[in-house]
C-alpha cells in the first residue's frame, strides 16, 4: 500500500554547522552514523544527471532501538547545493526485499550542508523481527559533473542503494563511506543498554603457555553511554570461563576495538573455540547481549623452518623479469634459506618461452597469476596487501624478507629432510624425502596435505627480453615428481617417508639439478586462500642429508617434549640402556656428552615449554 503525507506546512529547511543539532532528551538520531561530518568532496555520476532517488537500510541490529519510537525528522546531507524533493521509508522483509508500504513526504530543500526535514505526520516504527528499513530522498543531480552526495567514512560502511527502471540497485557510493542521511526519532522511554559485540580476532596458532592475544568490536546502541570499566566480558575457552575483565573504552553507537589476551598453560593441543560474552554492566546482568566467537589452533612443539619456497612466475619475453630475478636473488644470498623455484610461461605466442611446461603452466593456473614478473612466498596470503602473490620486480629483497619472518612467527609442523642418489650411467635417480610430523599435525596441516617434489636446472642459457641473447636461467622449474598437486605422506605415527624413481632425460643437464620437496595445503582450483606451505627444502641432486633434524630434548623421538623424555633421560642414565633414545636429542646441554645436567636443562625445557 503506498501512503502520501502531505505536509500540512511546509518542510522546514535548516542547514546546520557542526555540533548545532540539539536534541531533546527524548530524541536519538538514527543512521550509520550519527556525527554531524560531511564530505568535503561530493559524489556523483555522469550518467545519472538529472532526477535521482538514493536510500539506504537501516539494519534490523540498528533498528532494535527505536522499535516503538516515532520518527518526526530527516537530516539530509549535501556536499554541494542541489535540490532534494522527497524523503521516504519502505519497511524491508527478513528476504531483503522491500514491501509496497511506501511512506514519502514532499519537502523542498537544497542547501550544501545539513537539512532538516521536520515532518508534520511523524512515522510509527513497529516493524517485524528482522525487519530492516529503507529511508532515502530524491535529488536533482544538476549536470553530469555534479558531485551533491556526501559519504563520509564514520562507523560501520553499509550500502548506499539508487532505485532505476524500476529495481534497486548498489550505487557504489558505499566505497567512499556511509550516506549522508540521518533521521530524528522520539521515545520517551529509549532502552539506556542494547550491548553488541562483533568481529573477534585471535591468534591463529599459539604455543601452549604462551599468552593469546585477542580484540574484537563493542558499541553500545541504546541511549546511554557506557563509561569504561563499567560492562563485565566473560571470556571463554571452549565454553569454559576463563576471565572476566572490563571495558577500557567508552561504548556508545560508534563501535571500538576493545583488546586483552589470556594464558594458554594447561590447553590441550587442538583446535579450540574462543568467545567472548559481555555478561554483567554496573553489576547487573545484561539482557540480549551478543557473543563473538573464533577459532585458534595450540600446539606442544613446533618445527623451526628449514627453508622457504618461494616459486618465481617468469618468462623469456618479459620485460622486467630479469629485475624480478634480481630481487629474489638477491632475497636469497640475504637469507640462505630460500628454495627458489623459476617457472615460465609463455607471455608472447611470438616469443615463445624454451622453459614452459605443462606442469608449470597447471602451476601459474591454480594459483591465478595473471602476468608477470610475479612470486609467491610459502603460496602464503597477505604480501602485498591480501593478494597471494607479489609483482617482484618492484619490491625490495628486504620486504620480501620482512614478509617471511613474519611467516616464521608459525612454526612449521614438519621437518624435510632429502636425499638421493643418481646413477650416471642408467641415468637413474632414486629420491628420498622424509621426516617427522608434529604431533597434531592434522589439526595444524589437515589429512590431505601434501609432499610435492619438484625438479630445478641451473646453468641454462637462452635469449631473455632486455637480458640479452646469453642471458643464464637458474633454477628453473623442470618437473614436478608423482603430481604437481602433490602426493600424500606416506607416515608411521609422527615420521613419513616418500620414495621417488625417475630416470633423468638426455638434455637435461644431472650436475646442475637440484631437488626442491615442501609439505603443503593441496593445490586446487578456487583455493588460494588454502595454500600455504609449512616448511621446505632443498638439495643438489645426488646429495644425501646427512644431519637429520635434532629436536633438542625430544629423548624419545616422538616430536614433542614432554615429562616422557625426562623419565627416559633418567632411565638411560641409571641403567645406560640406550634402547630407543636419541642420544643426540638427549645431549641437551649441547656439550657432546650426556649426563645429569641434561637432566637439569630438560626438566627446565618442559617447564618452560
């Protein structure tokens, strides 16, 4: 049903200066945010001059409060003078979809800043549960070069509709900020408290013992401002309290980031639940308040990462490759740990690249890089802004490393140790790659991670765009062994070990190949978010890893150190039976013998662990 109040005077128009809105005790504003701020340079669209209709919903979270209320006023904000003909609310189902029962209100008004719209016939806000609301007003935009909407960045960004041949549609005004449309209601009996919680962050993986740090978003909707140290925030492992503390901000509509942590001694390793509840405010409970929730992974031990996989996206006829080489070159002699895989691709169908393959191009596919030169670093998210990969030929060999330390704060869950032989007679090479795992290694990596093997030349000289026609190619992407997706581990409780034959082709050269081996997320389609590697490494082929990884401490072997390994050290040096313990472990103190002061420094490791 569409209403049509007519005004019985006319809108009363005033532009306000900052701060001059007064507000009876009785009166609230409602919108995305509730300042007086305005745009200092409009909006607009070239296409859209002339007549225009905007709006925006008030969620059914925003609208808890003024349930029973009456709005009596609209505030429209302009950034530059333009005239404005109609204000409107549609009530908008639980679905999304706005209902037939428009209110408008004619009003004539224009001036660049505040308007208020004070309406003769005030609207009754009694909606559904669920229920959002859609005010707006209509507009003339003047010329196509007119910019009178103002969108300011305050709160929490929500959509900025436009109604055109008959549907709603997003303007896009919402990536600048927030309409600039307020409304006036009256209560006189506005709830003081409607306490909301969003937006929990926490630490992803964490040592047991050490502190979890966390943050998330409260605001207050209802009518009072909440002083600090005045609401009580259960916070919870599991569902199991495990402190309470307050809030260090004020709250009122406009949400802050309120942040504390707790320790972790005792968690059993896994995959846990975080919450977050406000219970209590002035000592009385609180009615209605929203919990946040999220997810973090405890770990006994982890790994030290051995090396970092950084794959390299190139191409003979790509102008700034040879600078991208250069970066990751020079990555590489600051660090000592990079396993640097080359992977061309074809860039020009008239210059095509010595070097592609079919594996490498599946490679460049699933990881959606779309030109060059590019790298991604342990296929991890969030270099670079939140893409996956880097256009390497711009950035310094120092971020990258910056980038990587920071994905070292992640121990990784498994070590990677290769070796092989290769017989240069049959051309024959027999690879083996094994180690041991975390013990949650599937909580931290998944069932279905993978072991990927790959195969690198170095020494390889072909014509490269402005590198000259001798330009050497160095670890260049040649194969990937078993699948370039990866194989599964082929594990006994916390160990694996994978074998691998190949026989070397004719043209490659055997001496300047080496082996490149990480464990991963699988590699698939739509999943670059789900990628990342945990650890890798890297051998000349025909080289043996002759020096496992030694876990200081870990006596038994089992990857993880504990009272276990202090109960066998004591047992071997009272009996010197030496069935099953890794002395080299066991040696503690690094002195290269083992004896009572091993005991010591263990006792003092699990302590501290």
């Amino acid at each position: 049903m569409r209403k049509l109040l007519s005004l019985l005077m006319a809108a009363l128009l005033l532009p306000f200066a900052l701060g001059a809105l007064d507000l009876q005790p009785n009166q609230m504003l409602m919108g995305h945010y509730t300042s007086d701020e305005l745009a200092e340079t409009g909006w607009g669209k070239t296409f859209l001059s002339g007549d225009n209709i905007v709006a925006t919903d008030i969620t059914p979270d925003e609208l808890a409060i003024f349930q029973g209320s009456k709005l009596i006023a609209f505030r429209v904000g302009l950034a530059e003078s333009t005239p404005v003909t109609r204000v409107f609310v549609i009530p908008v189902d639980t679905d999304g979809n706005p209902t037939d029962e428009v209110t408008e209100w004619s009003c004539n008004v224009s001036e660049q800043g505040w308007n208020l719209i004070e309406l003769e016939t005030p609207y009754e806000i009694n909606l559904p549960s669920g229920y959002s609301l859609r005010i707006g007003f209509d507009y003339l935009q003047e010329t196509k070069n007119s910019k009178p909407l103002s969108a300011v960045n305050a709160g929490t960004i929500y959509r900025t509709l436009h109604f055109k041949n008959g549907k709603w549609m997003n303007y896009g005004v919402n990536t600048t900020g927030n309409l600039s449309l307020q409304c006036i209601c009256e209560n006189d009996n506005f709830p003081h408290y409607i306490l909301r919680t969003n937006d929990l962050y926490c630490t992803k993986n964490l040592r047991i013992g050490d502190d979890l740090s966390f943050s998330f978003q409260a605001y207050n909707l209802g009518s009072v401002k909440i002083n600090p140290g005045e609401v009580n925030f259960d916070v919870a492992i599991d569902g199991q309290v495990v402190k309470t503390f307050s809030n260090a901000e004020t709250l009122t509509t406009m949400p802050v980031y309120l942040s504390n942590s707790i320790n972790t001694a005792g968690l059993t390793p896994g995959q846990h639940t975080l919450t977050v509840t406000p219970t209590t405010i002035n000592g009385e409970p609180i009615v209605d308040a929203t919990a946040s929730s999220a997810t973090f992974k405890s770990f006994e031990f982890g790994f030290t990462h051995q090396m970092h996989l950084v794959e390299q996206f190139t191409s003979t006829s790509c102008t700034y490759c040879p600078a991208g080489t250069a970066n990751i070159k020079n990555l590489s002699d600051m660090r000592g740990d990079i396993a640097w895989v080359a992977i061309h691709d074809i860039q020009n169908p008239n210059n095509p690249d010595p070097f592609t393959t079919s594996q490498g191009d599946s490679i460049t596919s699933f990881e959606r890089i779309d030109g060059f030169p590019e790298g991604t670093f342990d296929r991890s998210m969030g270099f670079n802004g939140n893409s996956l990969y880097a256009a390497i030929s711009g950035i310094p060999a120092s971020e990258m490393s910056t980038f990587l330390d920071y994905v070292s704060e992640t121990p990784a869950w498994a070590t990677i140790n290769v070796s092989s032989t290769y017989d240069p007679e049959t051309r024959q090479a027999v690879i083996t790659i094994d180690g041991q795992t975390e013990v949650d290694f599937d909580t931290r990596m998944g069932s279905d991670s993978k072991l990927s093997v790959f195969l690198t030349e170095n020494g390889l000289v072909a014509p490269q765009v402005s590198g000259g026609n001798d330009y050497v190619h160095n670890n260049v992407f040649r194969m990937a062994i078993g699948s370039v997706k990866g194989v599964a581990l082929n594990r006994t409780d916390n160990t694996y070990k994978n074998e691998f034959s190949i026989v070397i082709p004719e043209e490659w050269n055997a001496e300047n190949m080496n082996i490149v081996a990480f464990i991963s997320r699988p590699l698939r389609a739509n999943a670059l978010s789900d990628l990342y590697v945990t650890n890798a490494n890297k051998r000349k082929l025909g080289e043996n890893d002759d020096e496992p990884t030694v876990i200081p401490g870990d006596v038994d072997g089992n990857g993880i150190v504990n009272i276990g390994d202090v109960t066998m050290l004591i047992q071997y040096l009272l009996t010197g039976q030496a069935d099953g313990i890794h002395l080299d472990a066991a040696d503690c103190t690094q002195d290269n013998a083992v004896n009572i002061n091993d005991v010591t420094t263990l006792i003092t490791m699990v302590l501290n662990n």
